[in-house]
C-alpha cells in the first residue's frame, strides 16, 4: 500500500473550520485552516511535491478548497465517504478522529485511484446551486402545506390563515424566480441548451427532470448505460450465493436525482408510448409497483444517456 506507483497522495479531512492532512507515502501529518490562506498552502504544498490532492464530499465544507486547487493547477478528487467508511472497515479501523480520517482518505485513494470525482465544471456548479436551492424551496412548501392540513384537522386553520396564505404565496414567488433564474442560465450555454431540448424531447422528462439530470449528472452522454444508472443509484445490487439467487435491489447512487427520476418514470408510464409498453408488460407479469417504477426510471437514464451521446432528439419507434 506505500509503494504507489502514481506518486505522492495528500488525503484531506475538511471540516468547517481545519483541514487535517495527511502525506503518503511519508506519513506526513499538518493541519491549516479551511480560508483562502489555507488553501492556498495546500496548493504550495501540493505543487512541491508534485502530489494529487484527495478529500471526501461531505457538508460542501470542500468546494472552495476544490475549486482554488484546480484554479491553481492541482489535480484534485473527491470521493465517496461511504467508500471510505467501508475501507475503514476493512482496515478494522474502528477509532475516529480528524487525523485518522486524513489517513484513511489518502490511503483509500491510493488503492482506488479511478474512485475520485472530478470538479463540475463552473456551469454545472452554479445550475446544481440553482436546483438544489429550488429544491429546498419546493420541500419547505410541502412541509406548511402538510402543517396546513393538519391544523385543519384540528380545527384551527382559521387563525393561521393569512401567515400560511402569506408564506406560501412567498415561496411560489421565489420558486419561479428560481426556475427562471434556472431557465436563463441554461438558454445562456448553447451546450446545455442542446442537452435539455434532447432531454425535454423524451415524454416524461420536464423542465425540472431535465434541469436536475444536467446539474446533477455532468458525466451524462459521457459514460455507459449501466454506469449512469448505477450513478443516478438505480442499478440492481445482487446479492447470489451458490445456488441462491437473493432479492435485488437498488442502492446508493446520487438521491436527488433519483426521487426526480421516480416522479419522470411515473409520468413516463402513462404518457411515453416505448415506456408504457414496458411497464404494461411489468404489470402483467405480477411485478410490483415500485419494481416497475424503479425499471421505468432506469430506461428513462440510459435512454437519455444514449441521446446526449448521440446528439439526437427522442423520435417514437415505428409500430
């Protein structure tokens, strides 16, 4: 494990506030602050020792740092923390601290290299704030909207009517402000423009599937079928032994997307003619609704997966 064969590695544990780092191969150990100071030693250290910078994806704490390694030339990557916590298992490293995490991090990157994440280009990054903030703005409506009913069951609706009313007509405000702000930054990039008419071209896929499908998944038209489902965490995990052939079933992936994708697959089934089919045929052979949904979705990805490679609009298949 210390003879890398792809040069030096620098794991980083980010936090809000410290960045815990961890040299390999020389077990190197130092802590900087998580601020454009401190970034820019990472970076100084970095290109001294001619090292990849690697760090896991959690909290956002990591995306400036991200973004000032590869303005300064940096290769930088990050990677799954659960990845990592199932390395940690494997290791039977059970103790937990900043340091610990560092070298867990750098020691996982250097035996799976290809695990690391590329940065998003800067317009991907600002359509995924964009989407993720509409989100958050679509949740908290649904949430006053269930806050709504149950006061009605309780029978005291009335005396919060105007702030309910109040608060929902603000947040209808700032969602479409949002998907306009959403709209105009894809019709401004003739890439992404081309991209969501393609996705928007495939019945059951929207303004809000397509948007997220580009924000969240830039590696789209870029990768296979099989590994953009298994991406967007629709990818059936097998669990076979021997002669036993277990349940399967989906896990991980990106879940943002995947809770749009069951809303597209849902309209998909009833309106997309190639998908209605599929999932009819699902039907009569006895298979659950969330089996069939769960389908419906994954041939919705690597439908739009083939289109963004080739380049062509959805076209119905001759009867």
């Amino acid at each position: 494990m210390d003879n890398l064969t792809h040069g030096r590695i620098i794991g980083i544990d980010v936090s809000r506030d410290w960045l815990d780092l961890h040299c390999l191969p020389d077990d190197v150990r130092c802590r900087t602050p998580n601020d454009p100071e401190g970034h820019a030693a990472v970076a100084d250290l970095a290109r001294d020792c001619d090292a990849v910078v690697c760090f896991e994806s959690t909290g956002g704490h990591g995306w400036q740092l991200w973004a000032a390694l590869e303005a300064e030339d940096v290769i930088a990557r990050q990677v799954a923390p659960a990845q990592v916590k199932a390395f940690a298992r494997s290791r039977g490293t059970r103790a937990k601290t900043d340091r610990i995490d560092a070298e867990l991090i750098a020691r996982f990157f250097a035996f799976r290299p290809e695990a690391g994440r590329r940065l998003p280009a800067e317009k991907f990054r600002d359509l995924r704030a964009l989407t993720s903030k509409r989100t958050q703005l679509v949740e908290m409506r649904k949430r006053l909207l269930a806050q709504v009913r149950a006061q009605q069951k309780l029978g005291t609706a009335a005396q919060f009517e105007d702030i309910d009313a109040e608060l929902k007509a603000r947040l209808d405000s700032l969602i479409k402000c949002l998907e306009e702000r959403i709209a105009v930054t894809i019709s401004d990039n003739n890439a992404l423009a081309e991209t969501a008419t393609i996705l928007r071209s495939i019945p059951g896929i929207g303004p809000v599937a397509s948007t997220t499908l580009i924000a969240e998944m830039p590696e789209l038209g870029a990768i296979t079928g099989e590994e953009a489902a298994a991406l967007v965490g629709l990818a059936p995990v097998a669990h076979d032994s021997g002669t036993l052939r277990g349940k399967r079933a989906i896990a991980g992936g990106r879940r943002a997307l995947r809770h749009v994708m069951f809303q597209a697959a849902l309209v998909a089934s009833h309106h997309n003619p190639t998908m209605k089919a599929f999932a009819d045929r699902l039907r009569k052979a006895g298979k659950p609704h969330k089996v069939i949904i769960t389908a419906v979705a994954r041939k919705l990805v690597n439908l739009a997966n083939a289109l963004c490679k080739s380049r062509q609009k959805w076209a119905p298949l001759a009867p």
